[in-house]
C-alpha cells in the first residue's frame, strides 16, 4: 500500500537504482523469476531486465572463501594476487574462523602500522537501501575500530566537486536544484547539449526512483517548437528520429556520405541536431561561441558586471590580447570539426532565444576536465540568462535520474558512520598511486599531501575493475598491500583480486528502506528470497568481527537489523514532526507509524519544485550571494590563479589533451575510443543479466565503428577486433554504426575484466599473438591512462582514449568473468 493524502493504495514494493518494481518469486522462494515495474513510471528502465535470476547466479560467492597463500603462508606483498587461476589456489574455511583470522589482522594493523594503514575503499553504488549500503555499514564499522584513510569525490564528477564550488557552487546543491525538466520543456527554447542528453543514463538514480521524466520533457520541447542541438561524436546522445525525436546531421554525416553544412538560420527549429565535434575539444566551441558574443556585441554586460567577476580576463583570452592568438570560430573549426559558420549562427541564436547550456559528465571524465565545466558556466554567464526559466547552465543532465526531477527537500534516513579520526586520504581516481608509491606528494585543490602506507585494503559493494584506469596498473597495485579483503554479493574482479572474499546478501534477500531524494519516495523493502548459500548480511559481518575485538555494542548499539530501520524511520519521522530537517516555509507531512508504513507499499512525500535555478541570485545578487570567494560567479578565480598550476589556469582555457584526434599519439593509435556507460546495465552490476548479456556480440562488449573506419580495416558486423594501444588490449565484437563519428569508436565500460591466461583460457589464442593480460571480454579501461584530470582536482580521466583496431582472426577464448575461480 501507498500513503497517498490520508488514504493507503496499493503499490509496487522493492527499489532498485534504476527503479521501483515489483518482483516475482519463483516457486522455491529462492529467485525471481519476473519484475513488473511501478505502474506509474513513464519510462521504466530496461536495467530492470538485469534483476531476474539475479539472487542464485552462477557467478555468486556461496560461502567465504581465502587465497591459499594468505590463508597458509600470512599477510604480506604478494605479487601471485589476483592471477590465481583455479580451486586449488583457494580454501572455504568456517565463517568463525575467517572472522577470527580478519579480527587478528585488523589488530596487527593497527598495532603496528596505525589506523591509517587501512584503506576503505567501498566506492561503489552497491545496494539501493538506506540501511544495508555498504559503503556506511563498512565505514560505520571502521571508524568504530578506529578509523581509515578515505577516498574523496567519485569517478564521475571528480572534476565538478573540486571546481564548481570555488566558482559557482557545490556540486550537489548544483545537481538537486537544477532547474526541473517541467520548467525547461515550457520554457527553453534552445538547448545546447554539450555531450547530449543520454537518454540512456537516466534510468538510474542512487536510491532508486518510480519517476524518469527526461523523455517526456525532451519530447515536450521538441512538440512546442525548441530546438536541441547535440555536441557530441555520437549521434544518439540524443534520441533518434524513431525514438520520437527528429534528428539532422548538418555536418557532413548523413549516412556514410558528406555534405556541405547549413547555417542555422536555415534549419527547422523544433529537431534535434548533431553537431558531430571532435571529442575533447568542446572548450574550443564553447570560447569561440564567447567571441562572437563578444565582438558582435550580444554579450550581456550587464549581467557579467552585476553577477559575475573576471570577466575582462575571459575576454582577454578568447580575443587574443595577450598572446595574440584569437579563439574565434575559424580557429575552433580547426580543433573541433565544426564549420565556422555554424559556430557564429549558433552564438547568435543563442543571444537571441531562451537558451539553456547544458554539460554532462562525461566532458570531465578526460584530461582537463575542469575546463569545459568553467567554459560551459562562462558561456552561458554571457549569454546572460542563468536564473531565468528555461535558460541558463547546467551540468548533469542525461547523466542520471537527478539533474531536473523535482526532489524533496527532506534528508532521508541513513546509517549514521561515526568520526574518522584519521585525516589521511587520496581522490579516488588516484587509488593505484596510493598503493604503489606511499610516502610520495600529490596536489590537491590547492594543497600539498602524502599518500599513507596502505597494508590492508577493505572493499565492500563496490567495483574498481571497472571504474578505474589503466587496468595492468591497478593490478599491480593490488599485489602490494599485505591483505585485501572484498565483501560482495558476486564474483567481481575486484573479488578475484582479493585475499579473502566475504559472500554478502542481495537486496532482495534482506530487509531494507528504499528510495531517493529526486523520487521524493520512502519504500519499505521486505526481503523476497531466502538467502543464498552461506550468504550473509555486511551488518551482520562487521558486528561478528566488533565483537571479536569487544566492539560490538559501540557498532550495533543494541540493536539487530529490524531494530536498526524503525529505528531509522521513526528517526525520520520525529525529525519531520520537529522541523529538525525542513527548510523554511516548507509544510511538514505527517507520516505514520513504523508499524503501519512496514505493512504498506510506501509514501509518496512532497516535492520542491517547479525550480529555476539560481533565481534567487539573480533577482538579488547581494541578498543571495554564492559561497564563491566573491559571492559571485567567477568567470576567473584568482584562488585558482595563485596555486600556479600548469593543466589548470585560473580561467577557462582550451589545453590540448595527449588523447585527442589532433595528437601526435594518433601516428601509432589513429581511433578516438569513447568509452563511456553502458546502455544495458548501471556501470557494472548485474553484467550477466539477460538485458546486459543480450548487448553483447559474439559473447563480447559490442564496440561500435564508423562503417569507413570499418572498412578500412577489413572489419565487418559481428567481427570480433582487436583493440590495442601501448598499454593493453582487448577482444569486442564489431557493430557498425553511422551513429559514431569517423575517427571514433564507443565502447562502454562495464565488461566485467576477464585478463587472458593461457592456464585458464586455453594457449591457442597465445600462440597466435594474443598477448597476456588483453581482456578477452572488451573492458576498455585496460586502455585508458591512469592520470588526472589536472593537479586541480586529480579526478576520473577513462572517458577518451587513442586505440587501433584490427579484426581478429585468431583462435576466440571463451569469456570466462562469470565463472568462479574457484571452478574449473
């Protein structure tokens, strides 16, 4: 049931991140065998279709289970970590013993080493519930033992987090008031999507949402005349004509075959146009966008001058000042691919309509990342429109089911973690340098810092196989600490990489609260299957181990899981009945009783919204001043000039990354792979499920190719291709699309690694050259680099990436990820 007003409606009772749904049993109780998503979502996720059969699959951890060699010879460095090739490489001892032998170690650790030896890791989205997440329960549980170095932001808006806040404003108040989708479809009349807007992405949301309105606001615009122009080398990052979308390709794309592009002025408005640009040069378009606002007079002073501060240095840049070089269309046509032509009219109509910026995340996830974020804020700045309706910046949307949902303006109930008392850390994106070099500098948001000595790194729902770079690195880095230890519901290489592997429950084998903030929805979420094999939950785990240290009342407080989520609710509820978490002026909803919302289907709570973002600043600037240095938007930041850092100066600034088409790096690797998030599954998760699985080519990550490309390489549809650079390889299976601009090929992160071992795949792919380590199931980040997006914010860089390709006609190993190690 539903609380919906004062009366209780049936409703769909479990939550995943891509969705409420209701599951259906089988028989035995032990899986689900179907899913009905929640009747009322527009635009149910095909994720969902991942969900089936996903409590009992073959690629579930059944019981604890240690590397042979940790288990008999002790803790310590050990390069045999993670190429452990069979049954006989691991034992499946007692669940007491392995929680005797894991208390002991946490114990040597911190008596030798200190708390700051520890490493928790747990970056990850893992389960939808409030209580069982497993980055607070494992956080929760370490800070009671004493406390770890963290990582801090995440892989996909390193760069925002650092960047925004110093000139505009916190990345999370950023994305939770965006303007709502309902506003823009009214209101925008034209949409500049840098990156798009991918549909794709939307599906999903941290917590889990009933509500997907990026569809039928996209729908919305394009019925009421706007136009939405797509910046980016594939075409569907915004939907296509047979998705309800009409889509041009003005730029020498139609097809396989070229034409001459069109003005502007020339095409219908009301369509969605592919502006196909060169990947990473998007800062490029959007500073020569500035200088036809500029030298055209369209910019609005008055804006720049009231809300804004460095703006004269902007214009110093782009018009060459002084360094005489001119960012004017002409030289972005140069760099991006886009006719210079094009570039003027579009800045044009922009001053002349309600224009709405948008960059996804995506644009940061590159060397430089910063920079199309700030050049995005500036055009826009000077555009004049940020707080109007319909117009503005924005970052994020397409990127999740967040940016442009109507949230509520409540905190929800969550596992309270406790204090680090350790101050020691690394970005997240820097994990390999911290364990391979301790002791050794990095820069951060202006700061200098160590990394620690990491010995013990403790993982729980989360996977760094596919978030991290250069995947031959970061196994390296896995080799040097003296226990890993991993707590996951599955087989991931990030298991395969530990020294003891602790089976944990699914969501649906346990009790729960579902729901996120932008769904404005609180969901009771009854476990709906036995648990599996020796199975067991992360709270129950850590509460074992605090016991054994004689922590166990400081960790659980008295209380069992059921003890835990009322108490949680019925926090939540006193909260709202006192006004502890309202904002002002905002009504409180009266919720009822633990006992009463358990036994029901969930409640809908109130929503803020429609919201303009950045009205209040506009309307008075002094009043509601940024929490920038200024106060104001800063087209330049002299906080960032005075750290004199080279890859990231103190205004926005087109730097030439090493992956790029116009690099000399391209001589050897000529492809721009795209490798960015896949369609059938959120990152991932759930990679053997049917929807994920039915993507797949040839049992293989599909990567897709411009067909020229292709057939200069002899590839075909289906082929299974070689894709290499000087760092790794891997096998995909070869789709050809006109979708995909030449030059460039996508293919999504996601594969779960699968490194080629001629001991467990058979030598013959070997002996015809496929060398050691190529992941023989497409995971592109053992291609990617594993640097920073600059020494500003040290994020996430695997999104662009120079490759060759090649098809291959070798001997085809089977993929094996799926598989435990510990079968044959």
């Amino acid at each position: 049931m539903r609380r919906r007003g004062g009366t209780l409606v049936p409703m769909t009772s479990h939550v995943a991140h891509w969705g409420v749904f209701t599951p259906h049993v089988t028989d035995d109780g032990r899986d689900v065998g179907s899913v009905t998503p929640w009747r009322e979502d527009a635009a149910p996720s095909p994720l969902l279709g991942n969900v089936p059969g996903s409590v009992t699959r073959r690629s579930r951890v059944a019981r604890p289970t240690v590397r042979r060699a940790w288990w008999e010879d002790g803790p310590g460095p050990d390069p045999r970590r993670g190429r452990t090739s069979g049954p006989k490489d691991w034992v499946t001892p007692p669940w007491d013993e392995v929680l005797d032998r894991l208390a002991a170690d946490l114990r040597r650790v911190h008596a030798v080493h200190g708390a700051q030896a520890i490493y928790g890791g747990s970056y990850g989205w893992s389960s939808a519930g409030r209580f069982h997440h497993a980055q607070s329960q494992l956080h929760r549980f370490l800070n009671v033992v004493g406390g770890y170095t963290r990582s801090v932001n995440s892989y996909s808006t390193g760069a925002s987090e650092v960047i925004l806040p110093r000139v505009l404003a916190d990345e999370a108040v950023l994305t939770q008031t965006a303007s709502t989708w309902d506003v823009v479809a009214e209101h925008t009349e034209l949409l500049i999507a840098f990156g798009g807007v991918p549909v794709k992405n939307t599906g999903i949301d941290s917590g889990g949402s009933g509500d997907h309105p990026t569809p039928s606001a996209l729908d919305g615009l394009r019925a009421r005349g706007a136009r939405l122009v797509s910046v980016s080398p594939l075409r569907d990052d915004l939907p296509r004509v047979g998705d309800g979308y009409g889509v041009t390709a003005p730029h020498g794309l139609v097809g396989d075959s070229a034409r001459p592009a069109t003005g502007s002025a020339d095409r219908p408005r009301g369509d969605v146009t592919w502006w196909p640009i060169s990947p990473g040069t998007d800062v490029a378009l959007m500073l020569a966008m500035i200088h036809v606002l500029l030298t055209e007079g369209l910019a609005d002073r008055e804006f720049l001058t009231t809300h804004c501060v460095g703006a004269d240095e902007v214009a110093a840049y782009v018009l060459g000042r002084a360094d005489g070089v001119r960012r004017d269309p002409a030289w972005a046509e140069r760099l991006t691919g886009i006719p210079a032509a094009d570039i003027a009219d579009l800045a044009r109509e922009a001053a002349a309509r309600r224009t709405l910026v948008t960059v996804t995340w995506s644009l940061q996830r590159a060397r430089h990342g910063e920079q199309p974020i700030w050049a995005g804020l500036a055009l826009a700045a000077h555009l004049g429109q940020i707080g109007l309706q319909g117009g503005g910046f924005e970052s994020g949307y397409g990127s999740m089911n967040k940016p442009g949902c109507s949230p509520t303006a409540f905190r929800y109930p969550s596992l309270p973690q406790g204090r680090n008392p350790v101050r020691e850390f690394a970005p997240v994106a820097r994990v390999s340098d911290l364990l391979l070099h301790p002791g050794a500098e990095f820069s951060y948001d202006g700061g200098r810092f160590t990394y620690p000595d990491i010995r013990m790194v403790w993982w729980a729902g989360g996977n760094p196989f596919h978030h991290h770079q250069d995947l031959g690195r970061l196994r390296e880095a896995f080799t040097r600490p003296d226990t890993v230890v991993v707590s996951d519901p599955y087989w991931t290489a990030t298991a395969r990489h530990a020294d003891v592997v602790l089976p944990s429950t699914t969501s649906l084998e346990r009790d729960d609260l579902g729901g996120a903030r932008s769904g404005a929805r609180l969901t009771p979420m009854r476990a709906v299957t036995h648990r599996y094999a020796e199975a067991r939950d992360d709270y129950e785990i850590y509460a074992a181990i605090a016991a054994r240290l004689g922590l166990e009342e400081r960790f659980t407080e008295g209380r069992d899981v059921s003890g835990w989520i009322e108490h949680l609710y019925e926090g939540f509820r006193d909260d709202l009945a006192h006004r502890r978490i309202l904002p002002p002026g905002v009504e409180a909803p009266e919720l009822p009783p633990f006992a009463e919302f358990w036994a029901g289907e969930g409640l809908d709570l109130p929503r803020s919204g429609p919201i303009v973002s950045f009205s209040r600043f506009r309307a008075d600037p002094e009043r509601h001043r940024l929490a920038t240095p200024s106060g104001r938007i800063e087209l330049a930041s002299a906080t960032i000039a005075s750290f004199d850092l080279p890859d990231c100066p103190g205004r926005p600034t087109w730097l030439e990354p090493e992956e790029w088409l116009g690099g000399e790096r391209t001589a050897a690797f000529p492809v721009l792979l795209v490798a960015n998030q896949p369609a059938s599954r959120l990152h991932s998760q759930l990679d053997d499920g049917a929807t994920s699985a039915a993507s797949k080519v040839a049992g293989r990550e599909p990567i897709r190719l411009n067909p020229a490309d292709a057939a200069a390489r002899g590839i075909g549809d289906g082929d299974v291709v070689l894709v290499r650079n000087d760092r790794g390889a891997c096998l995909a299976g070869a789709v050809l699309s006109a979708d995909v601009r030449p030059g460039v090929a996508q293919l999504s992160t996601g594969a779960w690694f699968d490194p080629y071992d001629p001991r467990r795949h058979g030598p013959e792919a070997g002996e015809a050259g496929l060398p050691p380590g190529t992941c023989v199931h497409g995971n592109p980040n053992v291609l990617t680099a594993d640097v920073g997006t600059s020494a500003l914010a040290q994020a996430c860089t695997g999104q662009h990436v120079l490759v060759e390709i090649a098809r291959w006609d070798g001997p085809v190993p089977d993929v094996l990820a799926h598989v435990p190690p510990t079968e044959r």
